[in-house]
C-alpha cells in the first residue's frame, strides 16, 4: 500500500563507514535522497559513497553520477543550491506521478551546496587565540616583574655602598644590571623612569592632556565643605620597581592602557553619564517623555524603547496579533515621518545630543530613519538661516497637492521647539539644491551621536527578535559597518553588543561578560573577513550590560575592559580608539520586584553605585514599579535622581577611581578575568560563537543558570529582603498600579492612518526604492547604501517583506 506519491529519505554525512549504508532499508525504498548538513566535515565522500548505494539498490549502472537523484544540502542556509535543486526535482516528480500540474519553473543549475561562512575555517579558533593571548602577556608581565624587582634591589644596593670602598662590588653589580636589563623590556624601563613625574601631574592643581588633538585643562582635585582637597584620580605611593610594573600593566590610571580604571583621564565636566529609557505609544508621546527626563539637563541622552510591531520589523495594522500591541512597551516607529517627530526639539547634530536605539533585527531601517531625520534637521536650519521657509512651503504644497500631509499630533511639549518637523512629508533633496543636500548629508553624518543596538547574535542566545536569517543579518551589520567607514561616521556605534538582555534571561554575570565580549569578538573576526581595517571599525564598536548586586558585577566594566584591551592591542594590533570598551550599562530589571517594590529602589542604588565607581560610560537606573508596570513620569524622576544623588552628593563619587587599590576588588578583577577566558575556551571546543548557537550551548547555559536562581530564591537560600525573608507581618498583598501605561486608540487608529496616507502619496517611489534593495542584495552590493534612499519613501513593514524575499526570514533551531 503506498502512503506517498514520491519517497524522500533526509539523511546526513554521519553515517560511519560506507558498509553500513546497506544496512539502511529507506535507500531502497527512497526515489530522492536528501544528504543534509553539506558543510560538514567529508560530505563529498560521504555523497559519492551514497550515490553509489543507490546504483547498487536501484540497478542504475549505466546512469551518469550526476543525474542519480541524491541531493547535497544545507537546509539551515537560505538559497541553498542544493535545497533549490531538490525542490525543483521533487515538484518535478510529482508532476510525472500525478499527472498535475505541479512543474517548477524553477532553472536547476549544476551548483552544489557551499557553506557561506561567517568566520573563515581558518580563523575558528580565535576565542583561544584571545584566551591564550592574554594568558601569554600575563605570564610575560610576571617575568618583567620578576627582572624589575632584581633590577631594584640591584641599583638600591650600588645607592647604599660607597663608591671609592666597594667598586669591585659596584662593578659586579652594574654588570649584573647590564646582562639583567637585556631581557628586560625598554617600555617598562621607560616606566619606571617616568614613574615619579607622572605621579606628581596628578599631585598638580591642573592636568593636562589631548583629545582628538584638542589640549584639555581639568582641575584635579575637588574641595569638600571640610576644605579637605579630595583628589580625583589617585595614584598609589609606590617604589618597588615591580609593583609599578605590575599596576601599570594591570592597572594603571583612567585613560591609560589597559584601561582597567576607566577610558578617559577625567569625566567630562558638565555632563554626567546619566541615559534614561523611554518609549510608549506614538511618536508624539514619547517625544514628550524625552523632552520631560532630559528637560534642564545640560547633555541630551536619550534612549529609545520600540514596541514588539516595530521590532519584529512590521507596520502598524488591524490585524488582531498586532492591533493590540502597537505603542505598548514601547514605541510605534514605521516611517521616516515618525522619526522626525520622535525626536522633534532635540538638535541630532548637536555634540550634546546623544541617542541610542534598542533596535535588533530592523535596526538598519530604523538606522536609516534616524539619520534621515537628522540630515533633515539641518536641511531645515539651512533653509531658516537663508530665509527660504516661505519657497520651500511653496515646494511642499506642490509636492502633496492637497493631499493629507503627516503632522505632530497633539501641543508641543516643554523644551520642544520644533526642530526637524519643517520637512514632515518630504526630504531635504525634495526642496533644495543637490550639491547643497549632498554637503548637508556629508557634514551630517560625521556629527550624530550615538548608538544603534544591532547585535543579532545576543538576540538568537537569548533575546528572540531575530527576523532575517542569521547569516544574512550579520551580512546587513557588516554593511552598515562599511557605509559608516565610506562615509566617515565617526561618532555613532553601529553596534551594541549586549549582555544586557542575556544576563535577564538567567545567565550569571561571568556567562553574561563571557558571551558578550565572545559575540564582540565575532564580529571583529567578520569584519576582519570582509577586509575591513581594525582601526576603522573598532571605534564603532560599544558595549552594554546589566548590573545586579553579585560581587561579580561590582568589577564588570574592570574585566570587559582589560580583556579588550589586551586582546585588541597585542593580538589584532588595533590602535588605542579601537583598544578603549565603551559601554552602557542598566541595573537590573530581573532584580525588581512585585513584592514591597519599595525596595526596589534601594537595589537600583546599590547597582547604580557600582556602575559609577566602576567608571560607565553611560547608565540608566531603572524605575522601581517596573516589576509591575511601565514606569509613570514620578518613577522616573525618582530613578533619575539615584543617579543625581550619587554623582552630585556623595563624596566619594568625586574621586573617579575609587576602586583601585582594594585587595577584594583586584581578587575579583583576576577571578572573573580568568573564568571568561575559560568560557572562551569552553565556546571554541564547540565550533566558537556561531558553532555553539548551532547545538544551542549558550541559550541551554543560560537556562540552567536561571534555574539555578531561581530554585536558590524558592528555597530561600539567596536571600532577597521582602520576597522570601524580612516578610511583612501583614504579608506582602498583590499592588495595583495608579497608572497603566497603554498606547490609545486614537494613537493606534492614527499610526494606521498615516501609514495608508504614505503608502498612497509614495506608491511609485517606494516600488522603485524596494527594487534596488533587491536587486543590492542580490548582486552583492552594500544594501545599506541603497536602504538609506529607500528609508526616505518605504515603511518599515515594505523593507522588511522585500528584504524577506532576498535575505530569508529566521528559523530558529530545535
């Protein structure tokens, strides 16, 4: 009795010795043989072995080898040959059984599959590579150490003897010294020698040094009520030539390699390292929330929330599985429209102006959106400072010819004073001059700051809003990469390279540094393979994590920084701007409570603290009614003055290396140090990052870790004060919220609306604009380039069908 009209038997080259392929009934049974998982080791032998069984089963020995209906392919990989020409045979066969029409017009081409490798083959073991590097230069510290305390022992004893009674044994010595100092390293000589006056700059009332080339003057030393001179960087009192080797090398002074204390001399004055998370509802609603944290503050840093229909790449609708969530948890961002509005008021260009988007698997069309807005921004300061308002609205009313133009809905708010919504339906190259446009969008580029998330391989381990094939989402990253080289974009990252969100998803803070700065180093390696230069993209490159209360988080930034450092500098020979980890860092949302959430905010201070002693970059304190709702505006400010607090009142804040020189904390910079590089080591024993994401080794630790966690808490073993110890004798009742953050109707009915209007208006164009993505795609060209036209006429759900159809949509392994 037959169950199918064609047989299909899916197989891999696993399959042991060519003998045991007689043993396996399906291959007579089978008119198509599948050989899955191409790229593995000897699936050329194992593909000629099997085609020869199947002559031996099916009497074919007259039949070319390459008609035998046995099919080399990588499944897991979009546009495989292989699996193309398996389709094509298999529609094909069924056709001539069924007598349907079924044929595929599909042109079957000789290509066999070809692994497309993200890393090249050579290259996969590089996460030991950086583990036994930084190994090796700890073990060479430890032998200059060693000659530079013989060195001082040596020259303090030719001190103490007087010269005219001992110069047999002054000799002696001084000839020990030479033979000693052939060995010993002329940059530590050249240490030690500048030892006493590097010590005494910082003992100055001033320190001078440059940036970019610019001199920079700072007062090192701040005056406490008790007119005590509270010194901002100190610097141990030393002598031992070998401890002045061994903190140099280790440790040394904030701007200094390996930049253990921090990446910059001092903290910029002015400007403390407050980046508060907003978004809700539509772009106007945020825009408000923007202008309300960051109103009076004197640098603008803003970071953008999207909802889960802008992040998973899709345009507001009525569907049912997407009605109900448009600008909830987030904003609702498809357009270039929305951009302008979400950030109207805050000048893009300005080097007070900072924003980061937490944007993933879209993130290079809401980074064309962005910068887009921004070009535009200085379109429209062009056209005030040259008195053109009253002809470019001329050109605008022609341009729309009373069709329904977007507008910013609703006043607008404190601090908003309209930037950026002049152009609100059309484009700087729309109303001026081309060499004028191409002049602004020049100059544009090389002034934003900031940063876009973008960093596909955290979200496969643990974050989920995959949406383009792997492959081809790292391929979309490396563009973006090299747009931003081509065009001298020096001040945005293209990446943030998280283990903000894999350390909420359960993993420990030694798993979350290890697979965040081994995802870090992938795409150093991919770009590397695609002949990008280290110095070019390094300095694009940031960082972001998660800050609990384990004693592990306290030196976080420590660890990130000095592995980088040295891997950068002595592996890969990048100079100091791509050696320097830069990083946000958030406390923790996991350690947030529904239970007496009015402690949350004492454990947000507790991290908080951490990441300021540490030396971030950048911080967001989260809201302490996060556990049980999106924050209200009272939270936020109460959030945001953790960190005031902090900054402005504590006394010891003023001091910017605060934690050097305590024994706890050097044990545990070299504890956590050592344990990430041994994951590294653990990760490259499976095929590095991407071979691991294969067998889901990262996502499976994660868990395991979390399940630790959480049996630890359930059992009351780790202690957290007002969940399962330090109860209330009244018990700890479930707490309504005063406020539920939800995006309105008329918010969801107006994104809708709008997005019909500029699908309408920009029809023509945005079909063009879809075409050249493609057709970049598929010839090979940078996508970014041509997506940055596009973002000017398509919404985010358009580039995302087009790019699904060139790109491949995400599959998550089982």
């Amino acid at each position: 009795m037959d169950h199918s009209d064609v047989s299909l038997y899916v197989m891999t080259p696993e399959f042991g010795a060519a003998t045991q392929l007689e043993k396996i009934d399906m291959l007579d049974f089978a008119d198509v043989v599948a050989l899955n998982k191409f790229d593995k080791g000897g699936a050329l032998d194992a593909i000629r072995d099997v085609k020869k069984q199947y002559k031996r089963n099916h009497n074919l020995w007259d039949i070319n080898d390459d008609d035998i209906p046995v099919y080399g392919t990588i499944a897991s990989q979009f546009n495989d040959p292989g699996m193309n020409n398996l389709y094509k045979h298999l529609m094909d066969l069924v056709d001539q059984k069924t007598k349907t029409d079924l044929s595929s017009t599909y042109e079957i081409t000789k290509e066999m599959s070809e692994k497309v490798y993200v890393i090249p083959p050579k290259r996969v073991r590089y996460l030991s590579e950086i583990a036994e590097n930084n190994r090796a230069y700890d073990e060479q510290l430890e032998r200059q150490i060693k000659l530079a305390e013989k060195l001082y022992v040596l020259h303090k004893s030719i001190d103490e003897l007087d010269e005219r009674e001992n110069k047999d044994v002054i000799h002696v010595l001084s000839e020990k010294i030479k033979q000693i100092q052939l060995d010993f390293d002329a940059r530590n000589w050249k240490t030690i020698q500048d030892w006493e006056s590097k010590y005494q700059s910082y003992q100055k009332d001033q320190f001078i040094f440059k940036v970019r080339g610019k001199e920079l003057r700072v007062s090192t030393k701040s005056e406490s009520l008790s007119f005590s001179k509270i010194p901002k960087v100190a610097l141990p009192k030393l002598s031992s030539w070998g401890d002045i080797i061994r903190w140099t090398n280790q440790e040394n002074v904030p701007g200094e390699f390996p930049f253990t204390a921090g990446l910059f001399p001092f903290k910029r004055e002015g400007e403390d390292p407050t980046r508060m998370f907003a978004g809700e509802g539509g772009p106007e609603r945020t825009n408000k929330r923007f202008h309300y944290v960051s109103l009076g503050m004197p640098a603008k840093r803003l970071s953008t929330a999207f909802d889960s229909v802008t992040l998973y790449g899709n345009d507001p609708d009525l569907r049912p599985d997407i009605y109900g969530k448009i600008g909830n948890s987030g904003v609702s961002i498809c357009c270039l429209d929305d951009a302008k509005k979400l950030y109207s008021g805050f000048d893009l260009s300005s080097p007070t102006t900072s924003v980061s988007m937490t944007i993933n698997g879209p993130a290079p069309m809401l980074l064309g959106y962005f910068m887009n807005a921004a070009i535009d921004q200085n379109c429209e300061k062009y056209i005030k400072e040259n008195g053109l308002e009253s002809e470019i609205h001329q050109k605008i009313d022609e341009i729309y010819n009373n069709k329904t133009r977007p507008t910013y809905q609703g006043d607008l708010p404190e601090g908003n004073d309209g930037l950026g919504l002049m152009l609100l339906g059309v484009t700087g190259d729309q109303v001026l001059p081309a060499s004028v446009y191409n002049k602004i969008k020049s100059d544009t580029l090389s002034q934003v700051r900031g940063t876009v998330q973008a960093d596909i391989l955290k979200e496969d381990q643990a974050q989920n809003t995959c949406i383009f094939s792997t492959e081809f989402a790292l391929r979309l990253m490396g563009d973006v990469q090299e747009y931003f080289i081509h065009n001298k974009v020096r001040n945005f990252y293209s990446v943030s390279i998280s283990g903000y969100h894999i350390a909420e998803a359960g993993a420990n803070p030694i798993t979350q540094l290890a697979f965040t700065l081994a995802n870090g180093f992938t795409y150093v390696e991919y770009y590397l393979s695609r002949g990008m230069s280290i110095d070019d993209f390094g300095p694009n490159l940031s960082f972001f994590f998660s800050n609990g209360i384990d004693p592990e988080y306290a030196v976080i930034g420590r660890v990130a920084r000095r592995i980088w450092a040295k891997a950068m500098k002595v592996k890969y020979g990048a100079g100091e701007r791509a050696q320097k980890l830069k990083y946000h860092i958030q406390t923790s949302g996991r350690s947030l409570h529904a239970q007496e959430i009015d402690f949350n905010d004492i454990r947000t201070t507790l991290q908080a603290l951490y990441a300021i002693y540490d030396n971030c970059n950048s911080l967001h304190t989260n809201a302490y009614d996060e556990a049980i709702t999106t924050p209200t505006e009272g939270s936020v400010r109460r959030a945001m003055a953790i960190q005031l607090i902090i900054n402005k009142e504590l006394g010891l804040a003023k001091n910017e290396n605060p934690m050097q020189g305590s024994y706890i904390v050097e044990e545990l910079t070299n504890l956590v140090e050592e344990a990430v590089l041994l994951e590294f080591d653990r990760i490259n024993e499976r095929g590095g990052v991407l071979g691991a994401m294969e067998t889901m080794y990262q996502r499976s630790k994660i868990q395991e870790e979390s399940l630790h966690y959480e049996t630890l808490k359930h059992t009351g073993e780790y202690p957290i004060i007002g969940v399962n110890t330090f109860l209330n004798s009244k018990g700890s009742p479930t707490i309504v919220p005063d406020e539920v953050i939800r995006a309105t109707e008329d918010e969801k009915k107006y994104q809708i609306s709008m997005l019909d209007n500029l699908h309408q208006n920009k029809s023509k164009l945005s079909s063009q604009s879809l075409q050249q993505i493609q057709n970049a795609a598929i010839n090979q060209e940078n996508i970014f380039e041509v997506l940055m036209e596009a973002c000017k006429h398509c919404s985010l759900g358009q580039i995302t069908t087009a790019l699904f159809e060139v790109g491949g949509q995400y599959r998550r392994n089982m």
